[in-house]
C-alpha cells in the first residue's frame, strides 16, 4: 500500500435510496461498509478487551486524541510501537483530533487563529492545541485513519459565526495535511462543518474537497439539534463529496440515525451511547430498547436477546442481567455494554446484506416498528 494508505472500493448501492455497500482497505486491514465504530477514548473500549472486540466482530475503534495526550502522552504510546501494539488489537484504528473537545470543553478554552488554548480538565494546567500539534500526536500514535483540527461549532450558532469558523478550519485543514508526516500509511481525513446553512456545507465541502484527503467526515452533528435538522445537514454536506472516497458521520449511534445516515450515503459512523447507555443498565435488542433495572425482569430467565449471539445473550439470564446491574456490579456493565455493541454490529451486518438485497427500506420498517419509530425524525432512536 505504498502512499496510499487507504483504499475505498465501492461494490454496490441500494437501486431504492443510493446507500452504498463498499470496502476500505487499511494497512490493518480490510473492512466492510456501512460500519459502525465502537470508541475507545483511552485506548480501551470501556469493559472490553480486544478479544471481546474480535468476538463480536468489530472492524474499526476509535481513539481520542486529546484524552490521549494527557494521559499517558503520545510519547509513551510511540515508545511502545503506536496503538496497536499498546493495546494489543490488530484491527484498523482511528483517532480524532481533539476538535471535539473544542466544543465541549467549550468553558475552559479559548480559539485563536493559531489553535485553541485548554485547560487541563484533569488538572487546569495551560495547554495550546494546534493544527500542527494535532496531526503530530496523531503521527506518534499511529492510526491507520486520522482526523484533520477543527472546530466542532455549537449548535444554534449565528450565520456570522459559522463562517468564520468554517473559513479559520479549511486553514487549519491545510495546516494540519503539510504538518502531516506519515501521509503513507496514515489517511487524513478532512471534517466538513457549516452548522444547519446549506450554503456555508457547500462552501466548506468543496474546500476540502480541493485539497484531495483521502476521506471526509462530516461533523457538527449530534450537538443538541433536532433530528430533521441533523439530517439536512448531511444531505446539505454529502452531495458535494466524492462517490470514490469514504464518508463518515461522527457521533451518531442511534438506530434511527444509523438507518438514515446509510440512507443518505454515508459509510462510517462512532458515538458512545451503546457502551454509555449499557452502565446504565439499557439494552439495545431486537424487540426494542430495555431497562433491564425493570422490576419485570427479576424473574425473567429467559435470554437478554433471542436473536443475538453475544456471550450475555448465549449464558445469562434477563433476572441475572438484572442482578448484576442493580448491584452495581461491573459484570453486569461489562455484559451489557458487549451486547450493545454486538447489536449495532449485527445490525449493520444485516443492512450491508439488505443493500445487496435492494432492501433496505423494508428492514429499516422493521426495526423502527420494533423501537417506536415512526419516521426516523422526532425520536431518541435507542
């Protein structure tokens, strides 16, 4: 894969709503899309061990690059031979660049042309994240698929605002692609925004488009906006990237919002919620959303899910599941959070097979039936 560490190929859409069945080839290897991506902030998805991620059949993880930064610091991670080989998971692996806690550290930081000065939230020591900056952590930590700094703006944000923070990220994408040092065997991705103005995702799509990354995500998203909104955004960002190249939504994990991101043409997709929802004691089946808290399920031995593989769902109960969450014991999260994960999984594996199918909407049918969904555009989602 000599300087080009990432290969989209595009093997079929959907004859009724264009979603796209394709694989993108790594230098860890190969995967199938539409995929969702489980997040591993700290280098671990919370409660699973890589054999846990091969078992439910994860393709791609994320990282967080600013967390990472903090602790343990790039340098310890580059010490031990990247990511991979810290936390022992051959697969592909993708890191953000930090732009996301631009937004939501947005009370103790400050955005100057230059970068974004932080605080510390672990310790309110000064920090100075920077275009360059990012891309160097990222470098040392060695992700097959990193992510260009930006700015993650707030959702409402005056037009004002979002122009000129769209105009200071294309300079920061450009920044961030000639600091970029292992352009062979790392994809930088560059983030297009514009917040909910059709002509400022235009504007910003075609930009980077310009400057040739090897893939585009599209960000601004799940930040407090309604669903119908959150879905013109894409549509208002989508129609202006390449067929040939992936395209990934960030932080959308939701069911309705998996099924209508493939819809409109998107390949990759990460949020927490699955693993975040899961210590909490929700589950996500294929009957609908859980409470396993539910005093209803005390006495209930049967399986979480009878159409799930996973280990909670093969050797545990409902009435244990129950237990172990009403206790606060992290057997309990650790079971749930893997059946979550392997629901989403399971659930885009069965969509890959309904685009080859040209079937997509009819199993979107059924999966909104079994949640409540009515139109994929006034619920939760989960």
């Amino acid at each position: 894969m000599a300087n080009k560490p990432l290969t989209y190929n595009l093997i079929k859409t959907d004859k009724e709503t264009g979603a796209r069945l394709a694989t993108i080839t790594t230098p860890h290897g190969t995967v199938e899309t539409p995929m969702f991506m489980p997040v591993g902030t700290l280098a671990t998805v919370k409660f699973l061990s890589p054999e846990d991620l091969y078992r439910i059949n994860s393709q791609v993880i994320l990282s967080n690059t600013y967390h990472l930064w903090l602790r343990p610091g790039e340098d310890v991670v580059k010490e031990a031979g990247g990511l991979h080989k810290f936390m022992n998971y051959d697969g592909p692996i993708l890191t953000d660049s930090g732009g996301f806690q631009v937004f939501s550290l947005g009370k103790i930081r400050k955005i100057v042309e230059e970068g974004v000065h932080f605080k510390n939230h672990l310790s309110g020591e000064a920090l100075f994240l920077t275009p360059e900056k990012s891309i160097q952590i990222q470098n040392d930590l060695g992700a097959d698929i990193i992510m260009s700094f930006d700015e993650c703006p707030p959702y409402p944000a005056t037009y004002e605002y979002m122009k000129d923070s769209i105009e200071r990220t294309v300079r920061w994408a450009k920044r961030g692609k000639d600091a970029h040092a292992r352009p062979e065997d790392q994809a930088l991705f560059g983030i297009c925004q514009g917040g909910e103005f059709e002509d400022l995702r235009k504007w910003h799509a075609e930009q980077l488009v310009d400057l040739d990354f090897p893939g585009y995500s599209i960000g601004g998203t799940s930040v407090g906006e309604p669903k119908d909104v959150m879905y013109k955004m894409i549509e208002d960002s989508i129609k202006y990237l390449p067929e040939d190249k992936p395209r990934y939504l960030m932080g959308v994990g939701s069911v309705d919002g998996l099924f209508e991101g493939v819809i409109r043409g998107v390949d990759m997709f990460d949020c927490v919620l699955p693993t975040r929802i899961a210590r909490h004691g929700a589950a996500m089946t294929s009957a609908g959303r859980l409470n396993m808290k539910n005093q209803r399920y005390a006495k209930d031995f049967t399986p979480l899910d009878e159409n799930c593989d996973c280990e909670a769902c093969t050797n545990y109960t409902r009435a244990y599941l129950r237990h172990l969450i009403r206790t606060n014991e992290g057997l309990g999260m650790r079971l749930l959070s893997i059946h979550n994960l392997r629901y989403l999984l399971k659930l885009m594996e069965d969509i890959r097979e309904a685009i080859k199918e040209d079937r997509l909407l009819e199993l979107r049918d059924e999966v909104y039936e079994a949640y409540g969904i009515s139109d994929g555009s006034n619920t939760s989602g989960f």
